[in-house]
C-alpha cells in the first residue's frame, strides 16, 4: 500500500486534501497517511489530524493516519510527500503584505516584496526537506504547494538536485469553472490551454470541435464582470488591452495591469487592518471551531472561502495520474524543457502537461506576442535572481530580485524595504 506524507499536515486545507483522497480510494491503494507539523502548529494539527481520522473512518476505510512532529519518521518510506507548510507562520505573511504598504508599494503573499520574502523563508526549509527525502524516501514524487509554488518547485531541481517534483496550484482550475460556468458548459467540454509561470500565466479555451473560443470568453468574462480568486479583490481589466493580448490573463495579472488600482484598494484594507492576511486569520480561527466538531464527519462548506479553495484535490488527481499513468490534462510547474520557447529550458514553467507515470509530460506552447513575453521574460528572471538569493543569502542579489519586481519602486525606497524586511524576518533567515 501507499505511504504518502504531507508537512504542514496543520493546515486547514487537510480536509480537501483528506476527501480527495476519499473520492479516488479505488484507484489509490492507500495504506499510511502521515500529517506532519512543527511544535507552532502542534495544536492545528491535532485538530484537523482528528477531523481527518473521522473521516477516513466515516468513508469505511482502514487508512492508518498518522500524526507527529517528526519529519524523518513521516518521510521514511514515502511514496509521495505533498508539502503546503508556512514558514513563520501567518504573522510573518502579515508583515509581507503590512510593510510593504507602509511605503506605499503593494503587499501580497506571493507577489511583489512578500512574494520574494516567503521565498526566502521558505526555500532554505525545502532544500533541507529534499536532502532528508533523498536520505529515507529517494523515488518519492515531492508535491509541493507551498508558496511562492513556481519559485520553490525550481529550487527544489535546480539547488536540490531532485528531479521527481512537481508544483501545483488552484488558479487554473478556478479559471476552468468559472469560464465554463460563463459559457454554460461542464470543464470537461472545454479544452484549457496555459502557459507561463506560476500566478503569472495566460490561456486560451477550445470547444470540443477543436474551435479556438477565447474571443467569446473574453467577451462572456466583461459582460458578466466575473471575478476569479476569493482572495484577490476584484478589480475589472480594461477591455482593449485584454482583447488586445488575445488570451485571457489570470486573476493575478490585476495586480501588474491595474498596479495604481491595487494598491489603493490595499492601502484602504491596511488603514482598517483587513489586509487579506488578517482576513484569513479570522477565516481560520473559525474554521478550527468547527473542525472541533466531534460529529463534524466532512469537509466543511467554509472552507471554500480560502483562496485555495480545490487545490488539495487537485494533488490527489495528480497523485493518481503519477501512480496509475492516467495522462491526464494538467496544469502544472514542472521544467520547461522548450515547452516555452521565450524561456530558458532549465527552468520552471507553469503550462499545461499530460501526467504520466515518469511526471508531467508539458505540451508545447512556443512563443508568445511581445506584449506576454516581455513580461513573463522579466518575472522569470526576477525568480531566477530571488531564488539564487535565497540560497546563497547575498544582499546585492536580494536587493537586485527587488529592483527587478515590476510592483517593487527601484532605487532607495527598494533598499529601505529590503532592509526593514531582512530584520522583522531574521529569525526566519539564517541564509542573511
Ligand atoms: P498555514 O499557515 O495553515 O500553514 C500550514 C501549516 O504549516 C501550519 O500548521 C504550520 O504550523 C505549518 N508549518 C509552518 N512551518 C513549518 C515547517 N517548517 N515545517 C512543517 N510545517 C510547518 O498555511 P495554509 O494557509 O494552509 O497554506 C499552506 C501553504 O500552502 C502556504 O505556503 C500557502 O501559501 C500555500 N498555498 C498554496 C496554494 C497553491 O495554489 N499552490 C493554495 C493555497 C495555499
Ligand atoms: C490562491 C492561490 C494560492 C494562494 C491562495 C491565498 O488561490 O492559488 O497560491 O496562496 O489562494 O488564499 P488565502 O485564502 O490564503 O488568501
Ligand atoms: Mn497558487
Ligand atoms: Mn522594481
């Protein structure tokens, strides 16, 4: 049977994680479930670890679900590890998104100054985690969620070594529903076809004929000023330029076309101390009453009002398309290998790939139109520069991946940020 091991086992999302497995307990032969957490979210984990046991036991079945505080005995033996931990915890996510609008300059969790500080936080921890797999799991897959998604998975190849990684996100799939949703058809009459980076990728939709329809979606999408992400407040694109692109943006792209806009609305949530940080706080909070629930059996209804609401399942559908060779459609980050021409082979790309029993297989996109590939050139390079200065711990590189960041002022306003950043985070950052 399977053993499968997910750090940061304490999160809310355990629960979409749990059902998802449920759902595919014919095709996954399930032995051990190992939820891990560190001694901050020994209570967390407790809580939803107790939820999850309820559940497996509600749906009948003998899963063993473990719960402990030490990575090593939850890595031994592994088939898969899913990761969706959180460095610092949510405190240090309110400081990404707060100091940054104390300068006036946008805060967000995996964009702009807070993108490139959780990457700091985050990849000295899964580079560890990668030199314990290769010690005691060395042929598990490594799904990883955690964010900055893109920017940790191409740690984890490039500085780790390990090839057997894939990162994923929720985005595309809540773009698939709500763009079927507007043209009144189920995803699975559709074909989705994306490419760039992670939260910064662009798509064009087909019909079953195999009739490029993006056009009509653009149109569907302005006429019903549909948002996408719960946890992006919605601002509507200007028309001409989207049309103008050809392909629809993902929901993240209102914070590099609408920048102005963005940032006043956050700098209205950060007067009255409802950034989405401290949103999601509250969110949480009530979310462990309820999981407290002894006779709570499933997933909650609530928690699809976190921003990542579908992710847990899609790791399970991935799992099962590693473990069976399904060659499902996928969206995920996985090496670029040429998928993208305007990016480099070695790094990691966000694009639409069969999943198979040797990994994500990414279909060939080629090249985009000036207008996507200028952009996506520059967030690339500015991952490439953070996630080197995440490893080696260099201050010139740090405050190069800051002037390069499209949302992040350059010159002195830059360096004072980083500087103020590098010490409310210390103890985060042994690298620095
Ligand atoms: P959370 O704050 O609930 O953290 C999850 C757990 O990680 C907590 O129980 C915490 O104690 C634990 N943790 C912290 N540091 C750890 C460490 N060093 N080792 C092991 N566990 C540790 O976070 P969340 O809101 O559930 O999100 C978890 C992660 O997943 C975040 O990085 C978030 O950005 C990411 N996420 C990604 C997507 C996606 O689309 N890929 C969607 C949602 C969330
Ligand atoms: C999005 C993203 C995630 C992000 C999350 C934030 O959908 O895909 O990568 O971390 O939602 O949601 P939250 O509810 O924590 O603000
Ligand atoms: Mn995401
Ligand atoms: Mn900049």
């Amino acid at each position: 049977g399977l053993k499968i091991a997910t750090i940061g086992g304490g999160s809310s999302y355990t629960p979409e994680l749990i059902e998802g497995y449920i759902k595919r307990k014919d095709e996954l032969p399930i032995k051990e479930i190992w939820l891990v957490d560190i001694q901050e979210g020994k209570e967390k984990l407790e809580i939803v670890g107790n939820l999850a046991k309820r559940m497996v036991e509600e749906a009948g079945l003998d899963w063993e679900v473990h719960l402990t505080l030490n990575r090593r005995e939850a890595l031994k033996d592994a088939d898969f590890v899913t990761t969706q931990f959180r460095v610092g915890l949510l405190d240090a996510r309110i400081k990404d998104e707060r100091i940054p609008l104390s300068y006036g300059i946008l805060g967000q969790e995996t964009n702009g100054a807070g993108g490139i500080f959780k990457a700091f936080r985050t990849i000295p921890v899964i580079l560890e985690i990668v030199e314990e797999m290769k010690e005691l799991c060395p042929d598990a897959w490594l799904v990883n969620f955690t964010n900055p998604a893109g920017m940790v998975t191409e740690a984890v190849m490039k500085y780790g070594n390990y090839e057997k990684v894939v990162g994923l996100c929720n985005v595309p799939i809540g773009h698939n529903m709500l763009e079927s949703k507007l043209l009144g058809k189920n995803p699975e009459e559709l074909r989705f076809v994306y490419a760039g980076i992670n939260h910064h990728h662009w798509h064009r939709i087909y019909d079953k004929n195999g009739k490029e329809i993006t056009k009509e979606v653009i149109d569907k999408l302005f006429s019903n000023n549909a948002n996408i992400m719960e946890n992006i407040k919605f601002i509507p694109f200007i028309e001409e330029q989207i049309r103008d692109l050809e392909m629809l943006p993902c929901g993240y792209h209102q914070y590099y076309y609408l920048t102005d806009d963005m940032v006043k609305k956050e700098l209205d949530e950060f007067a009255k101390n409802s950034t989405r940080a401290e949103v999601v706080k509250k969110l949480e909070e009530e979310l462990f009453e309820i999981y407290k629930d002894p006779n709570l059996k499933h997933k909650p209804e609530q928690l699809s009002k976190r921003g990542g609401a579908y992710y847990s399942d899609a790791a399970c559908e991935l799992i099962s398309s590693i473990y069976n060779d399904k060659r499902t459609d996928m969206v995920v980050s996985t090496r670029n290998n040429g998928a993208l021409a305007d990016l480099p082979y070695d790094c990691v790309v966000e694009v639409s790939s069969i999943i198979t029993a040797s990994g994500p297989q990414p279909l060939n996109f080629g090249k985009f139109k000036p207008a996507q590939r200028g952009l996506l050139q520059l967030m690339k390079a500015m991952e490439e520069v953070t996630i080197e200065a995440a490893v080696t711990g260099n201050y010139g590189k740090a405050l190069q991946a800051f002037i390069l960041n499209p949302l992040i002022p350059s010159g002195n306003i830059a360096k004072k940020l980083l500087d103020e950043m590098l010490v409310v985070h210390k103890k985060y950052l042994p690298q620095f």
